[in-house]
DNA sequence: TCAATATACTCACTGAGTAAGTATATGATG
DNA sequence: CATCATATACTTACTCAGTGAGTATATTGA
C-alpha cells in the first residue's frame, strides 16, 4: 500500500524557522553564528539550543529553503556556509507579510519577531502588519465571544477558559493600538518601552 | 560506550497527561470514553486527537501511572480498560496542590484544569491553589521587570518581548483576585461568567 | 439495502527538543 | 610552562509531541 506523503507541512509558525531565515535573509551565515545572533537579538523571544539550530538548518536544506557549502578553515573545522535559496527568500517574505491568528503567545512571539524583521528589513510593511493584526484580534474576541454564548452554561471551565482569553487579548490591542501610534510619530518603538 | 538512559523526564506540564489522570482519579474507562470525556469538559482548553489520547496512555501504563486490562466484548473489538494506581493517584495529587510558573498560557491551560479536578476532588485546596498562583505571578512580574532593566537598550525587541509578557500578566492577576472573591463568597466560579 | 456514523484501537511517520560526543584553538591561571 | 576553561563548530542518537491513515465491527437511519 503506497503511503501518501505529507505534502511539506507549512511548519507551525511558531517554530524558529522564520528567525533563522531572517537572520539568513540579512546576510549568509554559519550555524554557530546563526544560534549567536539568533539568542542575540531575540533571546527573549526564542530559546533554541545550539543543535536545534542545526536541526533546523538541515532541515531548511533539505525543503530547499536554504543552500549550505562546506568552507575549509585551515587549523580549524570546516564549517557549513547557509545562504538563503530563491525559494527561501519567496517563503520568507510570503510569512514576513502575513498575519498571526489571535493567540496571545503568536503574538508575542511570532508577530513581534515579524515586527523586527520587517523594520530591519521592510518598513513600508510596518504599518499594514499593526493594522491587520489590530483586525484579527477584533475578530477573535468576537469568535470568542461568540463562541461562548454557544458553550452550555454547565461547562464552567470551557467558558472560564474562553473568558480568559478574552480578557487576554484587550491588554494586547492596547498594546498594538500604542505601537501604531509610536510608529506614525517616532517611526520606532521606544515610546512603548520608556514610561 | 554505554548510554545513560534520561531518568523518565518529569513531562511538561503542559502536556494533557494530567488531566486524564484526573479523569482517570473520577473513574476507571477506557481509551475512547476518555478522549470523550476530555473533549466534553476540556475542549476548550486541550485539544489531543484520539490517537495522541492512546500515546499518552501508553506512555502513562509505562510509567506505571496507570494499569490497563483486556477486556473481551462480544460482538465487539476488545477494549482495555485503565485504572489509577496508587503510584498514579500519588502523582496526580501532588500535580494537584502544585503552582504553575507564570507563563500566561500555563495558567489559563494548566491552573484551569487544576482548578476544575480541585473543586471536583479536593475543594478544600482551592484557595490555597489562588492564593500561591497569585504569589507565584506577583514574582514573576517582578522577575519580568528586574530582567528588562538588565537588557541593554539596543535589544528592542527584548525588551518589547519583556514588556509585554508583563502587560499580559497584569490582568490574570485580576482574573485570580476575582475568583477569590468569588469562591469566598459563593463557593463557586458562577460569578466571573456572568458580567 | 447500504451508507453514514459511532465505537475502539494501531501503525508509521514527521517534527520538537535535548544530552552527550567530537575536534581544535585561544587565553587565563597557577 | 603546563593545563584547564572557554569559544568555535558541528554530529549523533535519543525521547516525546502530535498527526493521518488504516483496521475492524456494530448501529442507525434514509
């Protein structure tokens, strides 16, 4: 019996691909440096070990996002040089553009590593990703909502659970909502972190 | 070369192997029923699919948690029941009376299932569950904001990443005082569901 | 009658994540 | 001067998380 092939699983966004391929997109690297940079400058966001960092780029290579060449160092190991692939560069850019659904932690972690990368990179994106994300978690607390007013009332803890996240993602448009205004009068953020 | 076995790692927490042994505590069942019974009373907090729901036993009857037995139906594929044994309810009572760190997704997923097996097995642990979650928090807010000082000024995002785990903490906070005032007054979460 | 659904579970796979191992060079410390 | 920690650079081998497809049978309803 043939076994059909998962067809190349979009990956769950919340897993450091998008990072390292950020991280590639602004220059060719090595894997130890990647991890450096990577816990660098987004330490706080990420923690990945050294050798899931090089999971992760084998795995890359293996989905043609990335292409590593060996580099003989003479006196030292040879190291592996990763560049970002046309197809790479592609899908890294499809997710730089994209949104996040309305889970505080994707927020956290995945639209902020988005943020950086597209002001590092793409600036002009800025303002369309605070929007579009301000949109999706309107939207989800309306599903929440909604979907709440559906739940049986005896299922106390499923509503409780509904509930939280409600009360979740309020602080978060907040959050979002200030962004936009930092980024329209300083076009940075550091509004957000000095009070 | 001989390879040391990683001593039966103590299982994120995160992981639904907790709830079914509180299902578990309720009544001995089978597989399915509890897959059912997960989704019915948990569904908005966990999902696990059927088969990660028969993983999980597995793995659970390994450990010794659980005991499963062979059941012979007739006009019926054989089931295996499980039971709790006394190593698994020792476990589970000690998940019980425990504190989450304060990742807001662990209290919402976690706290909330603990909460649930709490009032349904042990209500006289519920406060005392409130109040060192609230401790627990209060800390970690701390934690949060002594770190971000630490952070040098060029890791925005860092220190975006900081800021905002803390903006998302503040309302739990809130959320937790409130069911504190509710199950002193009425013994119950009724309260916090109806605003 | 026959298709959908419910019961009940297994198997094989990918992906997440870690610990430990392999090498070599450099700088600090006694 | 020896040696010991640390930094560079990567590999191997493992467990756990989670999914999708497959197996098997009985019941219900159109």
């Amino acid at each position: 019996m043939m076994m059909m092939m998962t067809p190349t699983k979009p990956a769950s966004n919340l897993s450091p691909e998008y990072p390292l391929l950020g991280l590639l997109a602004q220059k060719p690297a090595h894997g130890y440096e990647l991890h450096q940079r990577l816990m660098q400058d987004f330490g706080q966001i990420w923690y990945i070990s050294l050798s899931q960092t090089y999971n992760i780029l084998k795995r890359l290579e293996k989905q043609g996002a990335i292409a590593g060449e060996d580099e003989q160092q003479e006196n030292r190991p040879s190291r592996r040089f990763f560049r970002l692939t046309a197809e790479g560069r592609q899908r890294f850019e499809v997710w730089l553009d994209s949104t996040v659904g309305c889970s505080t932690r994707a927020i956290r972690v995945e639209f902020l590593t988005r943020l950086a990368f597209a002001e590092s990179i793409h600036p002009e994106l800025v303002p369309g990703l605070l929007e579009r994300q301000i949109v999706e978690i309107r939207s989800g607390i309306g599903r929440l909502e909604s979907g709440m007013t559906k739940l049986p009332p005896e299922q106390v803890y499923n509503r409780l659970a509904l509930k939280l996240r409600v009360r979740q993602l309020a602080p978060m448009l907040d959050w979002l909502t200030e962004c936009q205004a930092a980024w329209r009068e300083d076009g940075n953020f550091n509004k957000i972190l000095s009070p």
